[in-house]
C-alpha cells in the first residue's frame, strides 16, 4: 500500500514519530513536510499548500493520506485534485488544542483552533489518539464547545459517529537506541531529572518552587534541567542557576548522547507539566529506570500500572515538595526496562499503525 503522509510541522516528537513509522511500516511511505514554526499558520494554510503540490505532482495518486492535528483536513478534502477524489484520509493527533494551557505572554487560546481539529475529525475517514486521555479528553471538550456554537451545534450523533471512529495508538519510541549508553545509576547525592521544553505549559515554576521548599528543609539534591529551550521562555529559567547553585549539574539542550546518559544516571524523573497528552521523555526516562515522580492529571496515570500509581503520583502542586523530601529520605528505586513498557516499542506501534490504516478497527 503507498502511502502519503503529510506533516506540516516536522519538528520534535511529530517529526521523530513521522520518520520512525515511514523506517518502520510495512507500507511504502512518503513523506511531504512543512518546517516546525508558526503552527497556527500550519493549521490555516498547510492544507492549501499540500492540495496545490498534490495537483502538480506527477506520482500516481497515494493508496491513504494520513496526516496530525496540524492540519485542516477538512479544508484538504475540499481541495483534493480530482485524481485524489475518494482516497481514504487518516488523522493522527498527537495532541488537541482544546487543552493548550494559555500562555501568559501570549493572547488567550481560542476556541477555533480546536474546532479545526473537530473539523479535521468529521472529515477523516478514521482518526487515532496518542492515549486515551487525549482521546477522551477531545470528545468531552468538544461537547462543552457545543455551548459555544449555541444554534449551530453539532448534534450529539454526529460526535458519536467520529467516536466510533476512533482509536488510541501511543507514539513509538526506539528503546533500543538507548540501551548502548546504558551506565550505573548516581550513587550518593540523588540527582533528580527534569526533561522538558521550556514553555509555560511544563509548568517549571512548580518545580522550583517544590525545590526551594526541599532546600530549605536541608535535604540534598542535583537535577538535571534538560530540554529546548526558545527565545521566549519562563524568566524562572534565568534565575535558577544562581540558587541552585552547584546541585544544577545539566542545564539546557542536550544531544542526543549526553541526554540518554543523563537518562541512565538519573535515579528519579520528575514532571510538574499542566499540558500532556503522552510523555514521551517521561516513558524514556523510566525505560532507563528512573523514579517517576508525576501529577495525578493529564495522560500520566495511563503509563503506569494501577497497582503502583500511588508510589508515583502526587496530588496537585502544593504536595510535590513533600512527595520529593519523602523520597530524598528514603529513596527507592525503579524497575529500568519495565515490562509494561514494551507496548511503546516501535515493534508494536508499526504493525498497529499500519493495520489501522488498512482500515481495521482493532489494531491494537
């Protein structure tokens, strides 16, 4: 089966998880790509520009077109050339942007930018979610968005019907290209691990503030602070050296060597992050066996089994201070290369991606 997937914001996890499927599938995969920058351009404008290259493309039409959250499907339908009429569309939504926290710094969220993904939805021919919180978190807030809408609300069976269509398959990670950094774990001073973007929406002030509070009750530490940073990020960043002091011991972008070392080191991975529908660099982190140390919300009680949520899950932002002075006192360690991990292998996602674009609805 040949495939096009259109990614018009290859950058990051949606590139990784782009390029890691096309390397891994069964079926012929081509790739057509935007730059990661200015999505919600990529979210008016992708599409236009997609149906212009299909129109002037000599290649025989795709088998599918799968394509993210990024792009305006249904505006894509509508401008499918002729030869492209009737070809069977997937969606794939590594996130929604319904729950997009907003950024102080910015102007506030809209509503229309998650009901272009409800737009995208009507009109795929299947849709799949990177977990079961984003999936069921989509539908819920597209029924509260019906208010918004008033006289011009979809009915419910219409929801129900893109429902039924839906399914949830993770993002795959490589493991295994992680193994060959693998060293012992930090003996002594526990040294904590922080691997996020530097947005508003990983919400680090929590952090520093949980970590202050740690400091001030004469408990010792190293962190690690990894992750992207960009021109705007939270000014708490700038400050932190200063008070932290000689416990920061990683700061900022790492490559792709030093970050899987800090992985192995790490003896606990901590998230205070008020946007996420996976989390990828936290799977990563316990794959090398690290100590989760996670909020209760989001997509972060689904990566771990229910019998070991309580040891790993903490309630709100007030009680990760607590939760981390409890650990430092007693530290405990963490399983690297879990099991229940393995369904995040490539080995696994690959054949449920292309069975599910074979139009199976139970591809899991």
């Amino acid at each position: 089966m040949r495939i096009l997937f259109l990614n018009p914001y290859h950058g990051g996890s949606h590139r990784a998880f782009a390029e890691d499927f096309a390397a891994r599938s069964r079926h012929q995969i081509t790739l057509w790509t935007l730059p990661a920058r200015k999505w919600k351009w990529r979210m008016q404008a992708a599409a236009c520009f997609f149906a212009e290259q299909l129109r002037r493309s000599s290649d025989p039409p795709p088998d599918c077109i799968l394509t993210t959250d990024m792009l305006n499907l249904a505006e894509l339908k509508a401008l499918l050339p002729k030869s492209c009429a009737g070809i069977p569309l997937y969606l794939y939504l590594h996130e929604n942007q319904f729950s997009y926290p907003n950024d102080p710094l910015a102007p506030q969220n809209e509503f229309q930018w998650g009901f272009i993904n409800v737009i995208s939805a009507l009109a795929a021919d299947a849709t799949a979610f990177n977990s079961q919180y984003n999936l069921s978190d989509f539908f819920e807030k597209w029924r509260q968005g019906n208010r918004i809408l008033k006289e011009s609300a979809l009915p419910e069976s219409a929801i129900d019907r893109v429902q039924k269509r839906a399914t949830v398959i993770p993002v795959g990670l490589d493991f295994d290209a992680l193994d060959r950094f693998e060293c012992p774990k930090q003996r002594g001073i526990p040294l904590f691990l922080w691997n996020h973007r530097w947005e508003h929406d990983k919400n680090p002030e929590s952090l520093f503030s949980a970590l202050k509070e740690v400091i001030q009750r004469g408990l010792d530490f190293q962190i690690a602070l990894c992750g992207e940073g960009f021109r705007h990020r939270p000014a708490c960043f700038d400050e932190a050296p200063q008070w932290l002091g000689e416990r920061l011991v990683a700061f900022g972008h790492q490559s792709r060597e030093d970050y899987a070392r800090w992985l192995w080191r790490a003896n606990a991975v901590i998230s205070t992050a008020n946007q996420e529908f996976l989390g990828l660099s936290v799977l990563e982190a316990m794959y090398c066996g690290a100590y989760p140390i996670l909020p209760r919300r989001l997509s972060y009680p689904e990566l771990l089994p229910p019998e070991i949520q309580a040891d790993h899950l903490y309630e709100g932002d007030r009680a990760l201070s607590d939760f981390l002075c409890k650990w430092l006192l007693n530290p405990k360690s963490f399983q690297p290369k879990a099991k229940f991990l393995n369904k995040y292998r490539w080995s696994q996602v690959a054949p449920a991606l292309d069975r599910w674009l074979e139009g199976h609805q139970n591809c899991l």
